[in-house]
C-alpha cells in the first residue's frame, strides 16, 4: 500500500490518536467504507483555522470539545448552550 494512504499514529496519555493530513475537499470516512457511520469534509483553510463539514445521521451526537465537556460537568443540554 501507498505511504501517502497511511495516517501517523501518535500517542497521547490518553492512548493513540490517528493524525492524517488532507486538503480542502478531501474526506475521511469513519466505519466501514462500503457502509459508512458518516463523513468529515474539509471546507476550508484559513490560517490557523480550518472549517470542517460532519456528514453523519442525526442521531449522532457531533459536539465541540468545550460544549461536550460542559454538557458533561454540568449536565445542561447542548442547545441551551448555543
């Protein structure tokens, strides 16, 4: 298989993380390829910050770090916090 279909694996405290690299327009397909969970889109690049578009069901649960952690501490539903 190709270097460049590979991802990099670094490890953290709280175990391994999968880091790839893609451009504006690539995917990452999460599941099964041939029966997906959903899709992370790359929409843009700016600087230091990059724009992701989340194609998933509705019924997964797709929060911000801080929103999930709050939601999590004090137990308040997400769209309160929006």
């Amino acid at each position: 298989m190709p270097s460049d279909l590979h991802g990099r694996c670094t490890f953290y405290k709280e175990g391994v993380m999968l880091a790839l690299t893609r451009r504006v327009g690539e995917e990452i397909v999460v599941g099964d390829p041939r029966n997906p969970i959903g899709v992370i889109r790359v929409v843009e690049v700016h600087g230091d910050k990059v724009r992701l578009g989340f194609d998933f069901p509705k019924d997964v649960e797709i929060n911000r770090r801080e929103l999930a952690e709050a939601k999590r501490r004090e137990g308040v539903a997400i769209e309160d916090l929006l």
